[in-house]
C-alpha cells in the first residue's frame, strides 16, 4: 500500500463496504447514471468519452446529468435524487463537494442502488469504489522532476487550489512529502490561483515580484497552468532555464494545449491524470459490481509525467482519436 492509499483510507473505509448482487436487469440493459461536474469543462467532456466508451463496451445505456457548473451544488444534489426516482441501475457521481454530496449518497444507498464516486471522494455513505488519481504522487512527483532539473537546490513555488477541497490537500501534502526529500529545495509561497486564469496569473505575478530569484513553480492544474506561464514569461525570458514551470494536466482534449505548451518548451513538464479512465472505470465498476464481482476501495486510474522526450506521442494519441485509457 502507497503512502497515498495511507491518507485516503480514513476517508474511504466509511463508505466502501457495498456488498455486490445479482444483476436485476438480465432481460434488458442496464442503466447507469453518469452525473459529472460538468457539461462544459473540457477535463469533464473527457470523463465523458470514457464512461461512453465504456457503456458502448459494455452494453449498458448511460443517462448523462451534470450541473451547470462545479459551484451549483444544489442543482447536483437535485439530480442525483432525480436519479433515484428513475430507479437507475447504478450511479457514477464526481461530487462537486464531499461533505455536501454525502447525504444524497446515503439517498441512495437507502434506496439499494450501487454508487461509485470518481474524482473527489465523499465523506460519508457507501461506494462501489473511488476512481481517481493518486493525488499525493502527483506532489511527490512534482517536487521529484523540480529537484531533477534543479539539482535539488533552489526557491520554488506553487499556485495552489483551496485546501477545503480534497485533492487539493493531497496535492500539496504529496508536494511537501517531496521536498522532505531535499533539503536544497526551499519552498518560498503557495498562494491560491487554480483553477481560474486570471488568480493564477495574478498569483503568479505576485510570487514572482515578491521572489524573482524563484527558480521553481508547480501550477495544481487546469487553464490556471497555462496563464501562471504566460505570467512567468512576463517576468523572466528564459523560461526552461532561468525558471522551471511544471503544470498537472491531463491526458486527453482538455490537456492538449498544456501538452503543446511542453513540446514548445514553455512548460517544463506536466504531471497528467486520465479523465477518460476515471469515466470509463467508474462505469465499469457499477456494471461489475450488479454481475457479483467486487471492485477495490480505491481504484487508482493513474499518473504520468509528460516530458519533451515523450510528450509527442501523447499529443498523437489524443489527435488520432485513440482510446486514453
């Protein structure tokens, strides 16, 4: 077991005793609920493709809900409990927030049907499994590439995501673990930015006035990498040499002008999770679970740090079209 599953086990032994059950649709196809965060992030529209993906493979039919956006938690609770009246066969739920999520799942585990949560995990309730990145090594991985390029001297920094969220403690719990490590590493700010363009920016202006020396940053993710660079660019021309930008994306649509950003040389590195994964194991496993077969507490849908050595293949893949997965 990683140190990552150490940290998530507290949250997940609370809500991933479901005990799996005869398939009650065997005359027809089964239908899930996909419920994301939502319709218009890109990082979603690619979870999306997978849970099709997976419902193609499968043969089951995929019911696609989402708010409108991640901060309408109402309308999400709202949905799932609609869900519940249709009598669903399954549920794959991206809760837009753990603690508030966590009564509409306990709805439905009172009304005996099965639930996996994919992306941010929930606080109370029972789950099929949580599919999701291992957001500890995500940090660890980060601080690992900056003490590469950097000899494992230096400043860095991060713009970080609100710690009330989940994965945003993981990252920069995972981040910190990492600098443990090297003691020629000095981490000089984290003020928040991700995931909007213009607080990253503006984050990132402000850590760089205040240290100009900074030799580091690690951006937590989403269109807030791309904008801390264009903000680092401002300061320092070299970037690459004179200051080392690495981002956490994904491996999909919603990452390719991250990937771009890399092969340019703009971006040092990403450190990518796989939306498509998480869509396609969250439907999956609710399949699985309604043919008898269990699922872990935690499936780990993966990790990869994207380089200029290797982020053109990655950059084909999502071109071609190729299951990311």
């Amino acid at each position: 077991m990683t140190r990552s599953l150490v940290i998530l086990l507290p949250l997940l032994l609370l809500c991933s005793c479901a005990v799996p059950g005869p398939d009650p649709a065997a005359d027809g196809r089964l239908r899930i609920a996909f419920i994301s965060k939502s319709y218009t992030d890109p990082f979603w529209l690619d979870a999306i493709d997978g849970a099709r993906r997976a419902a193609g493979d499968l043969g089951v039919e995929l019911l696609l809900h989402a708010a409108k956006d991640e901060t309408h938690v109402v309308e999400q609770v709202q949905i799932v409990e609609n869900m519940i009246q249709l009598q669903v066969d399954g549920i794959v739920l991206a809760p837009v927030d753990s603690n508030a999520l966590a009564p509409a799942v306990s709805k439905v585990n009172q009304a005996g049907i099965p639930i996996t949560v994919i992306d941010t995990g929930i606080s109370q309730g029972d789950i099929v499994t949580f599919a999701a990145t291992d957001n500890v090594l995500c940090g660890t991985m980060a601080a690992d590439r900056l003490a590469d390029r950097l000899g494992a001297r230096g400043k860095v920094g991060v713009i970080a995501c609100p710690p009330s969220i989940l994965p945003c403690r993981e990252i920069m719990n995972g981040f910190v673990e990492g600098l443990g490590k090297y003691p020629g590493l000095e981490m000089v700010g984290s003020p928040l930015g991700v995931p909007f363009c213009d607080q990253s920016f503006n984050a990132t202006t402000d850590l760089l006035t205040a240290h100009p020396d900074l030799d580091g940053l690690y951006v937590f993710g989403g269109p807030a990498v791309l904008c801390a660079a264009q903000a680092a660019g401002a300061f320092i021309s070299n970037l690459g040499g004179d200051l080392m930008v690495l981002g956490r994306g994904s491996i999909g649509k919603a990452g390719l002008g991250d990937l771009e950003a890399v092969k340019r040389g703009e971006l040092d590195s990403m450190v990518a999770q796989f939306p498509a994964k998480m869509g396609y194991s969250g439907v999956d496993s609710v399949v699985k679970f309604r043919r008898g077969i269990e699922s872990p507490p935690f499936t780990d849908t993966g990790v990869v740090l994207v380089t200029k050595e290797n982020v053109d293949e990655f950059i084909r893949q999502i071109e071609s079209g190729e299951p990311l997965l």
